[in-house]
C-alpha cells in the first residue's frame, strides 16, 4: 500500500507504450528507490489500444508505488497528465513522458532545488535536441519563440511537460476553472517561485511518437487562442489597411478622370475582389476558432474519464475536473 501522503509523485501519461514500458519501469524504479523518500508513481493509461494497460498491471505486482489510472478513452497528453496531476498525492508531482526522452535522473535534480531554494516549480528545459529531427527543432523553436511573444517571458523557452511542481502549486492548477489548459503555458502563469533545471533530451527509447504533425498544430492553436485574443484584431487591422489603400485609390481615380486617362482595368478589378473575399474567408476563420472555443467551454464536457484507479482510497477524493 502507498503511504497515504508520499513525498513525490511521478505522473506518467502513456498511450501505446507497451515497447518501451519494461524500460521505463526498470530505469525509474531504479531512481526512485535510491531517493530513499516514500514516493508514488501514477501511471496514466491513455486509452491504450495495445497491451500497456495489461503490462502496467502486470508490472504493479512487484512495484507496489506503482498506482495506474485507466482513462476510459484516449483523451490526448495534456489531459492525460491533467487527470494524472489531479489525482497525484505527493508533496511534490513530477510529470514525466513515458518513452525515456526526458531521463528520470532528473527529477531528482529537481527534486533538491526545489527544497535548496523553496521553489515551486522547476522546469526541465532541454539544453540540447539533437536526438529530434530537423523539423521537430525548427517547429518547436517558432513555437517557443510565438509562446514567449504572447504568454509572457516567465514561459521557459525549451520547457515541455517534465517538470516538478509543489503540492500548492498543483493546488492551484486544480482550482482553475479551464477544462482543458495547455499546462506548459498555464504553469508559468500562475505566478509562483520557479527555477529550471537543464537536461540532454535523448531519442525515444522505443516506440513512435504519438504526437503526428495534425496534434502538433492543435497544440499550437490552443497556445495562441488560450492566450491571446490577437488574431481576432487582425481583421481589425487589415479592414483600417484596405480602407486607407481605398482612400488613395479613389483620390487616384479622380485625378485619372480630370486627366482623361481612364482605363478599362478590369484585370485589377478582379485581382482586388478576390483579395477581399480571401481577407474576409480569413478572418471569418480566425473568429470561428475563438467561437469554437467558447462552443467547447460552454459545453464543459470533461476533458477526460477515469475508468480505474488502482489506488482506490484516492479514488474518493476524485478531482473537480
Ligand atoms: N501520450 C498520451 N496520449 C496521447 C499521445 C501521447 O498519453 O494521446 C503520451 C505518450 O505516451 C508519451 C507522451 O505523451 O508518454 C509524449 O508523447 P510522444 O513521446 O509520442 O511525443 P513526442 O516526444 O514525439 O513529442
Ligand atoms: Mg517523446
């Protein structure tokens, strides 16, 4: 049985991980029994279609710190970690990705800056990615760099989910109205004493990703949108710029017209027609992904369901998600 209160909790999110999951287990287990502290780890299956949640199961029979949450469905890695962050009980949660990218050597990193300099949260911010591919490197640093731009400078350039967090720090997470926050920039919001710790992000230990080009981009329109009403003054902006280009076109016209040189340009005509229905397409997009927002906020549906705890003590004090 788990200690009612642990001094750590690793929450680990997973969806189809059943290659890599022996490695993990062993190399996080190893860490966390030599931390010598009462600690927990919370295995979040994601929906996993493949055997993960057997072999997580499986492996609890000799890991007693290992608690696993079955999501009834694959609800995707942020709310995946949400539901895992929730229900963690530690005096301090790290959040971790199953697949060995982030090492668990580090949590303990940040385990003792935490407790050397009473912060609450510390990030692990990746000092070097070179096991990513091109691609993921230049999508991430345009990524990092837009975040920064519109959440603030207190967002970590290079930080993602592997982080550890102190219990009021996870406190008020679980106060947050927002169903479905994008934690990497929600985190740093809060405001709290945060420090980084630095780490090599190696290649995925086995497995493939589960974060396809099409989640990618979703993560990336939930940042902005759940950050910055900006795109919407964009039709703002362009409908003051196409009214000032008129201006001057009209003032054009007029002279042409005194001068006798009208000509029949209707080539110039069409080109302007089409650019304004485009412009018009455009915004009415950029308001539709607000609108779709407020549409899901609105609904409130959960953003995700436990099927099973294998903690069931913990089940009781379920969130408020
Ligand atoms: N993950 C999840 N649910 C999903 C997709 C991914 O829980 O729907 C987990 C996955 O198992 C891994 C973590 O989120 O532990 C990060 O995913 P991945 O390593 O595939 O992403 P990448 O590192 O390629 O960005
Ligand atoms: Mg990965």
């Amino acid at each position: 049985m788990v200690a009612s209160e642990p001094a750590l909790s690793v929450v680990v999110p997973m969806y189809n991980e059943e290659s890599v999951l022996p490695l993990l287990v062993a190399r996080l287990r190893g860490v966390l029994d030599a931390l010598g502290e009462p600690y927990e780890v919370v295995a979040v299956d994601d929906g996993s279609t493949d055997r993960t949640s057997v072999a997580l199961l499986a492996a609890r029979r000799q890991w007693p710190q290992l608690r696993v949450l079955r999501l009834r469905r694959n609800s995707g890695h942020q709310p995946a970690l949400l539901a895992g962050l929730m229900r963690a009980r530690g005096q301090h949660v790290a959040s971790i990705d199953a697949d060995l990218q982030d090492p668990p050597e580090t949590i303990v990193e940040m385990l003792r800056l935490a407790r050397e300099k009473n912060l609450d949260i510390v990030y692990g911010v990746r000092a070097d990615r070179r096991a990513d591919s091109a691609f993921k490197r230049w999508t991430a640093s345009v990524y990092y760099r837009l975040m920064r731009r519109i959440a603030g400078n207190d967002v970590p350039a290079h930080a993602g989910d592997f982080r550890l967090l102190s219990r009021a720090a996870v406190e008020a997470l679980r106060e947050l109205p927002e169903r479905r926050p994008v934690l990497r920039l929600v985190v740093p919001w809060l405001g709290f004493p945060s420090g980084e710790v630095s780490y090599e992000r190696e290649g995925r230990a086995a497995g493939r990703t589960k974060y396809p080009l099409s989640r990618m981009i979703a993560l990336a329109a939930d940042s902005v949108t759940s950050f910055s009403a900006a795109p919407l003054r964009v039709a703002t902006w362009l409908g003051l710029a196409g009214v000032a280009i008129c201006g001057v076109l009209v003032v054009l016209a007029v002279v042409a017209y005194f001068l006798g040189a009208t000509v029949s340009g209707w080539p110039s005509l069409y080109v302007a027609i089409l650019f304004l229905g485009a412009v018009q397409l455009l915004c009415l997009g950029l308001l539709g992904e607000y609108v779709a927002r407020i549409y899901t906020a609105v609904q409130a549906r959960p953003a995700y369901y436990v099927a099973e705890d294998t903690d069931a003590a913990a089940s009781m004090v379920d969130s408020l998600k």
